[in-house]
C-alpha cells in the first residue's frame, strides 16, 4: 500500500463545502478571463520541500516519519519508493506539473560517474511517470549549494574545480530537463553570494557568473532545448549577500552580461519581502523589464528574519500579485510552483494534502477577485487617467526625444507653469481592492 493510499483524489465541490479534501475555489476547467484556471494557474508540487525535507531545524532533528526515509542516505530503493508517493500525490491533488533538484530525486553519489549514473536512472523511471499520470514537468534545476564543495558557492566559487563540478551538474539537470519537456530550466545561485567581502574578489565572480550562464544559454541551443532559462533572486541566507538579491539587481546583471534576452526570473514571495520588497513590486518591475518568468509560491513570517517558505494563506495581498502577473499578459511557460513546507508539527500524510489544497485555492480565489478587477475596470482606467498627460502634448514630445532639457526648462518659464498636486487616491484604491476579495 502506498503512503497516500488511504486518501482520495481532491475533487472541486465550491465555495461552501466543509469537506477539508476538496477545492473551494479552484475548478480547472472553469473559465477565467477566456482561460481555465489551470491554464492560468499552471501549478506545480515541488520534489524538494514536500519528499527530501526530513522537518529538521537548527535545534532539533527530522519529525517527518515518511517510507522513503527524508534525510536519511538515499539507495535506489527508496529514490524509487519516493518517486512512486510523490506522483501519487500529484495525480490525486490533480497537479498539472511537478518541480525538482537533480539531488532530491536520485540516490546518492560519490563521484561525477554515480552522480551521471543515479540521474540518468531516475530520469529514465520519471519520464514513465509522466506518461503514466499526466503530470508535466514545470521546471528542473541543480542543487548547487547542499554538498560541502559548494560551501564557497557554485559558478562564484574560487577554485576552478568546483566550478567543473557545477558545470556537469547543470550540463546534466539541462539535458534531463529537456528530455522530460520540461517547460524552463532555473538556476538557483543558492550560495552564488559571499558571507564576508574580506576574502571576496566581487569583480571576479561576476565575471565567473555571468560566464557561466552565457555557457548555460549556449548549451540550451546546442541541444534545442525550448524552454525559458530562469533566475531565481533571494536577497540573503544561506549567505550574507546573495549576488541576484532582486529582480532589479537581476536585470543590471543580464544586461552587464548580454544576457536580457536569454534569461528571465522566477520570483518567490518570500525572497521579495526579504529584500525589503513586495510582492506584487517584484511582479510589476519584471514585466517592465520584459523578463517575467516563473513564481515560487509562498510567504514568510513576519516575526521571522528568515526564509520560512510556508504555504499561501493571504488572499488580498495575492490578489494584488495576481492583478499584475495578469496585466503583464500572465504566464507563458512559466507557472506558480509550491515551495513551500508544511511545519515541523504537521507530521501526517494528509497534511500534505491539506497545505497543496489550501494554497491552490488561495490562488484560485486571487484569480477571481483580480480578473474582477480588470473586468471592472475602474482600477486600470484611473492609472491610465493619472499618466494622460504623458500620451499628449509636452508630454509626449519629452517622451518621443523631440524636446531637449533646455527645450522643457524653456516651456516651464514661458507658460509659467505653477502644477498644484493631485491626489492619488491612495485609501480609495485600496478599497476597491478590498471590495473584488
């Protein structure tokens, strides 16, 4: 019998069941705004968080009593053991896709010849999964921070030989990812940062990351991979500075390297707010910039300092999220994964269900009240209002490069201009946020 046998597969009954198995509010077929919700939504599980955490802390050990024994030394057996409950559970919540790090899935390794040999078998044993459930791939990635030779980072790191062992991995993750049509590949710079700039060349492993990336990009066209390239930004932890802190950092970086083109991010909810951004910020500065991807789904904890990455549970500040991942024309190949964690004292088989069922449905209520929103109307009409003056007029002509700063410092003195300031409405907005929750 397998771990989740005794539970059902996770059928939509609306809004006012009281049955914790079921959706509330996400109906994959209903359509929204000329999409389903799955096509919207485009969700994933994540291998990492859900089947390789054992619910250790820094204070206390694994609480997590699971068959394929997370945290444990993973044999072939219980790699096998793994993959069979993780896409039972997929096929049960009903997930379009799955994520996971080259490590979480295989069994472990010693040398670049196992670690070749472990990944290609799994490979092999997930691509018959996949046929066999449905379930798709959204993205794979390589763990390039758990293993002590990572200690000084991956692509940063100063000795040139760990920098090999980095580029194997990704070589490898890259191929599998596109032989399981995988939708996007992510490069997670998990130690890619420094933790004193005392011994740090700054300079130099930038250089050393950009190169590898555009060695990564060269590869994807080498092996007609189609899929996005991702980065993933996180401000800090695990070190003091993380070289891709935020998406605008991310953008200065792809441009420096020739990069703007190739590569796009994957945000998460809680590394915005530990760089001191919003969510929503982190959504709306990647669609100006022409490189939203992919979204890491979860939330911090105010009173922690800390990347907590538990499941969604805010409605209205997904919304807002929503609102502008929906304005920048929604995903392409990207989607919302689920890294997230269910607490060291959630223990349990259904707790898994109950975090996945809960956070799918918080996103499918953030997408009804968004496309509310648009659907309204009043929202984008008085953004567009308040920036009238930029589509005609003096406006434009700064705008078009017709006026040079003489030209507009010359208008401003000969129509003795005197602007008054106009309210933006602030309280008024936010209300109407409120009011489409």
């Amino acid at each position: 019998m397998g771990y989740f046998a005794d539970l059902p597969t996770v059928p939509f009954e609306g809004a006012n069941t009281r049955n914790p198995l079921a959706y509330r509010y996400y109906d994959a077929d209903a359509q929204v705004l000329g999409k389903s919700m799955r096509d919207h939504l485009r969700w994933a599980v994540c291998y990492w968080h859900s089947f390789a955490w054992p619910g250790h802390d820094i204070f206390g050990a694994g609480t997590f009593d699971r068959p394929w024994k997370p945290g444990e030394p993973v044999t072939a057996e219980l790699a096998q053991i793994k993959l069979d409950a993780a896409f039972d559970m997929f096929a049960k919540l009903g997930a379009p896709f799955y994520c996971f790090h080259d490590v979480d899935a295989m069994a472990d390794h010693d040398s670049l010849a196992s670690y070749t040999r472990e990944l290609d078998a799994i490979a092999d044993k997930m691509a018959g999964k996949i046929e066999e459930t449905g379930t798709q791939l959204l993205w794979g990635t390589a763990n390039l921070f758990s293993h002590p030779r990572y200690a000084a980072g991956g692509a940063t790191n100063p000795d040139p030989d760990v920098f090999g062992w980095a580029a194997h991995q990704v070589r490898s993750m890259l191929e599998v990812t596109n032989r399981l049509g995988g939708a996007n590949y992510v490069l997670w710079g998990g130690r890619e940062g420094y933790d004193t700039i005392v011994n740090t060349d700054i300079g130099q492993e930038l250089d050393q990351l950009g190169r590898f990336m555009n060695m990564v990009v060269e590869h994807k066209h080498k092996i007609g991979f189609e899929g996005t390239i991702l980065i993933e930004p996180k401000p800090h932890e695990p070190t003091k500075h993380q070289y891709d802190r935020d998406t605008a950092t991310v953008y200065g970086f792809l441009k420096h390297y020739g990069l703007e083109g190739e590569i796009k991010v994957n945000i998460e909810g809680n590394h915005a707010t530990l760089a001191g951004n919003s969510f929503e910020h982190e959504i709306a500065t990647a669609n100006a910039y022409g490189i939203m991807g992919s979204v890491d789904i979860n939330r911090g904890d105010p009173q922690n300092g800390w990347d907590t990455d538990q499941f969604p549970n805010n409605v209205p500040e997904m919304t807002l999220a929503m609102y502008h991942l929906l304005k920048g024309g929604g995903f392409e190949t990207g989607g919302f994964n689920f890294d997230a964690k269910v607490r060291r004292q959630s223990v349990d088989a259904i707790d898994l269900f109950y975090a996945h069922i809960g956070g799918v449905d918080v996103l499918a209520q953030s997408l009804l009240a968004a496309a509310k929103i648009i659907e309204d109307g009043e929202l984008d009409n008085f953004v567009a209002n308040r920036y009238a003056g930029w589509k005609t007029g003096i406006g434009n002509q700064i705008m078009s490069g017709e006026m040079s700063l003489a030209d507009v410092a010359d208008h401003a003195v000969k129509a003795e201009l005197n602007p008054k300031p106009i309210s933006g409405r602030q309280e008024y907005l936010e209300t109407l946020i409120n009011r489409a929750v």
